[in-house]
C-alpha cells in the first residue's frame, strides 16, 4: 500500500492508520482539504466546505490519540454528508435556494452518530433540490460533473456524495435514497451505495421529501467500508417513530463471509426491457457469474407488478412531498420573498421565488393527487399497488436470499441530455424504485466498465432487516469484478 | 389524461405556488403528460387489496407525554427573515 496515496485510501485504511499512529488526523484532513480546493471547482460535489472547523476536529482528534482516547471507529477520518442532513450551525440547503441561508440548531441523528464515531467533517454535498432528481442537475447551486467524465452527469440525487467519494475528495459520505438516490449515483460514479431496510437508519434531522420512502445510507469505494459507515449509522432513535428497534448486527462481518449456497434470484421483468442498455446487461452477467462461481446457485423470479412502480411512486412521492414542503412558506427560516401586501401573497412568491422547476412540479402533482375528489383514484389507488409491489417481493424472497439486478438501465449520461423531457429522466429509477416502494435494502457495487469507460453498477436486493446478505453477495462480487475504486480524474 | 390550464392555476393556489401564464402553459402539458402515465394503474384490479402507508410492519410507538425543552431559543429565532423581539414578523394578515 505504500505507494497509494493518502487519499486513495479506503475509510478502513485511513481509520487503521490513524489508530496506529502512522498518520495523523490533521495530515489526512489536510491532504483532503487540498485535494477539494483543487478539483471542486471542476467537480462542485461540496456546496460547503469546512477547512477550519475540520482542522480543528482533526487537530483534537489527535490530540486525545496522544491521550488513548477514541471517540469511535471513524477517529479522525474526515467525511462528508449530501446536504440534506441537518448540521448545528453549518448552512444546510438541501440544494435549494429556499434554504439558502438555514442554519438548522440542531444536528441531525446521523450527523450526531458520525461525529460521536469520531469523523471529520470536511463539508456538506451538492444534490438534487430537495432529492428529486436523477441527475443533480436540479441543484440551486448548479450541476455536479462526473469525476469519470466532466461532461456527464454523476447521477441523482445523492449526486454530489457519489462525485466525492469516487473522486477521492473524502473517504466517504451519507446519502438519502427515496426512489434510488444512493444507488443510482453510486452506479454512476462507479462506488458502492447502499439504501438500507426502512426503519434502520434515523431520519430525524434529515430534510423530509417523501417520508414513506425516505431513507438514509453510506456511499463508499469498498464494500467494507459501506458495511462500517451502516453500522455507524443505523439504530433505533426515540425521535424517529419510524425507526425500527431491532439490533444492528456486525456488517463488516459479513462482507468476508462465503457465499456457498446462498441463492440469487433473477427477476426477469428486470432483464426484458428495451431501455436496457448491452453493456449494462453483460456487466451484470458477470457479476452474476462471480457469485455462481464462488458456489452461489442463480434462480429465476417474477415481480409482475415491476411495470407499474413507476407510475405508482410518481403518486406517492410526490403526494408526500406535497405535504412535506408546505412547511416552507417564508415565516420562520430560509428565504422570503421581498414587498408583499399580505401573508398569502408573501407565501405564494416566496416559494414560487425558492423552489425550482422540478421541485414545483412535484409539488404541483402532488397537490392534484390529493385534492377533492382525486384522492381515491391517484393516492388511494397507488397505496393500493404498493401492496402488491411489496407482495411480489415477500413471495420472491421465499425462494431467493439476494436478487441480483442491474441498477441503472445505461451507464453515466450527458449533462442536459434528458432535462428537456421529466419522464425520460424518471425511467433512469426504473430498477431503484420498487425496493423503496416495498421498503427493503438494496445496494449498488461496481460491476464493470461500458467501452467509453464508463462505470456500471450490479444492484442486490433482500427482505427486510437482511443487510447482511447484500454485504456478503456484493463481497463476493467486488472480489472477483476488480474495478478502480477512484476514477482516473486528475483535474 | 388531460387538465385545464383553470386546474392548473387552482391546484397552484392551493399549493400557495404564484405560477405566471407561460408556467401555467408549461406546467399543464407536463401534469397532463405525467398523469397520462400514472394512470396505467387503473389497469391493476385492486378492490380486495388493503393500501400500503409504510412498507415496515410495525404498530404505533407510544412515548410519555413529557416536555422536554429545546433550550436554544435563539438558534431557532436567529433564522427568521424578520422578527421583532421573540416574534416572527409577518405581513398584514387580515386584509382590509
């Protein structure tokens, strides 16, 4: 490893190092800080960064090595979080102008977790306005680019996190994934993402789009170190009456374990459609390859309702966003708009000022799917085809531990290619979608490169509170799929 | 699945979004066209199925009715566009 450099390290590394006592805290965090000022211009996968509050962290993380303190197994390690999770005093946008200027008073559970774990914070990710997009192309504070190729998008919407992390820009950061926004960007920018089971991750603190589905969750550049951010992050939180109070096993434990016996669905209606690009589809073979090789046995399944998540989330998510983002109405944070007469006129251009174009028309859907007299055939119907969604799921997890699916239906595409037109860009989540839909984990690892040399990931999906099984599955798929855990960017 | 440019602006006011006309226009092909698409479920025959609201079992968590004080009142203050004192200042409410 000595001729790696500092930030090529994976979050493993670089904790073990600091722990020995073979590097410092401030050096890495200066290695880091150096590295963003140099290429987040280029890149812009950090809204905010932090130079002297993280020299600070680093400077007492050292300072209470000398003294054989460790606050966790992140001592000293400097991170980074999309900008969606509330920061105490740290501007919090969720990459919208109407929350340009928030200060939130309070941290989030999964800010309070990284730091009780001993990370440094080096700043907060650009992302998607309020997480809806697949692009980051929806962001206030402009586009990300991917590290692999400035011309095209890093996906969407933990796009920025993704960015970093596949740029060496930190060891690696906490997304959100509402309907495939840690996965599909970690597809994209070739990293390893996970969306954990609904319920294991806190989303107190974290900016609310569709509270049903919202989840947070690592994005990393090995599988090893996914497995340690979850375990940092996950648990049961009083403040969150959705969190889920069962225990959070040794993640790491299971990225080692063999996969002898370990049975992987194939659901064919994932494999079937035109939208499905060649290459894709070959590199998702050979992951599966990898597994049957190392004495996982392939099984086909069916989701028959697979065609009908789309049109489904495009219901529930909005609705919920609808609701969640009348909060933002000028009075108490962020922005308002300037010489109204009244309290209305006041709300209505304030959020017509602050929110962007996709973010309105989600709200706009929303609003519509719950209004008198449609709630029933929009809302009430799509409720109605979860259930089958999750039911497709429940009765292929009796026959399979892990479904091995691709996670994007084409490799990174072209900033402004798919802008003109919100349903192209929608069909990008086709295959992320039903698992936030059925509430279950699922978890993107690289699985190959396209012949531009773009990345493609493999994405595992299993039941309920079955993380492990994805760790393991997506161990085995690392170890014989060798892809560059950093992209070849130099600036 | 087609609406009106008069929902539109009806479903703006109630979203308290102000929408000028060319957004109106816009907004009206683009909701039209999504909910052409969305409505593929009508398709599905779901009469018996019971809706889903959370894909996680779980029953309603009950805590105690305790108070529990923020404390940093000026932190949530601080944030306001305007505010006179402990107040957040607002414009005219009741219109004359």
């Amino acid at each position: 490893m000595a001729n790696v450099p500092v930030h090529e390290w994976t979050l493993l590394e670089a904790a073990s190092r600091v722990r020995e006592g073979e590097i410092s805290s401030r050096e890495l965090t200066e290695a880091l800080l150096g590295r963003i000022a140099s290429l987040n211009p280029q890149i812009n996968a950090y809204v905010t960064v932090l130079p002297e509050r993280a020299m600070a962290q680093a400077a007492a993380c050292d300072e209470e090595r000398a003294r054989g303190v460790f606050r966790g197994p992140l001592h000293g390690v400097p991170v980074g979080l999309k900008d969606i999770f509330c920061t105490r005093g740290i501007r919090t946008t969720c990459g919208s102008r109407i929350l340009h200027n928030f200060e939130p008073p309070y941290d989030a559970t999964v800010t309070g977790k990284i730091l009780s774990a001993g990370a440094v914070l080096l700043g907060k990710h650009n992302m998607d306005e309020f997480a809806m997009g697949s692009s980051t192309e929806t962001s206030h504070f402009g586009v990300t680019r991917n590290p692999w190729d400035l011309t095209r998008i890093p996906g969407g919407s933990s796009g920025g996190t993704a960015a970093a992390v596949a740029a060496a820009l930190c060891f690696a950061g906490v997304g959100t994934d509402t309907g495939g926004s840690i996965r599909q960007p970690a597809s994209l920018c070739g990293v390893v993402g996970v969306k954990p089971t609904y319920g294991r991750v806190s989303r107190y603190g974290m900016i609310a789009f569709a509270s049903s589905l919202d989840q947070g969750g690592p994005i990393a550049r090995s599988v090893a170190d996914a497995a340690l951010l979850l375990s940092v992050i996950a648990g049961y939180d009083r403040r969150d009456s959705t969190s889920v109070d069962v225990p959070v096993p040794d993640y790491l434990a299971a990225v080692d374990r063999p996969v002898r016996g370990l049975r992987v669905g194939l659901p064919k209606e994932y494999f079937g459609g035109g939208g499905l690009d060649p290459a894709v589809k070959a590199a998702v073979e050979r992951a599966l390859k990898a597994l049957t090789d190392q004495g996982a046995t392939a099984v086909e399944v069916s989701l028959p309702h697979t065609s009908f998540a789309l049109a489904t989330y495009y219901l529930v998510a909005p609705a919920e966003a609808s609701s969640n983002l009348a909060r933002y109405d000028g009075v108490r944070y962020g922005h308002r708009a300037e010489g109204s007469a009244g309290l209305i006129e006041m709300m209505s251009r304030t959020r017509a000022e602050g929110f962007g174009a996709e973010v309105k028309r989600r709200i706009m859907i929303g609003t519509y799917a719950l209004s008198a007299g449609y709630y029933e055939a929009f809302y009430g119907k799509a409720q109605k085809v979860r259930t089958l969604i999750r039911g497709d799921f429940a009765k292929a997890f009796e026959g399979a531990d892990v479904l091995l699916t691709p996670t994007a239906p084409t490799p990174a595409f072209r900033i402004g290619e798919k802008t003109g037109d919100p349903l192209t860009m929608y069909l990008s989540d086709i295959y992320t979608i039903p698992c936030n839909l059925a509430g279950i984990p699922g978890l993107s690892v690289p699985c190959g490169l396209s012949a531009e040399g773009l990345p493609i990931g493999a994405q595992l999906l299993s039941a309920h509170f079955r993380e492990e099984a994805l760790f393991c599955a997506a161990g085995a798929i690392e170890r014989a799929v060798p892809v560059p855990r950093v992209a070849p960017f130099r600036g | 699945m087609a609406i009106t440019r008069e929902e539109v602006l009806h479903v703006a006011r109630l979203a308290r979004l102000a929408v000028t006309g060319d957004e109106a226009d816009r907004l009206r092909e683009q909701l039209s066209a999504i909910l052409e698409y969305v409505k593929q479920i009508d398709r599905l025959d779901t009469r018996d199925v019971v809706p889903t609201s959370h894909a996680v079992e779980m029953g309603t968590p009950f805590r105690d009715d305790a108070v529990s004080p923020f404390g940093d009142r000026e932190a949530l203050l601080s944030n306001a566009p305007d505010r006179e004192g402990d107040f957040f200042r607002v414009p005219r409410i009741i219109e004359d």
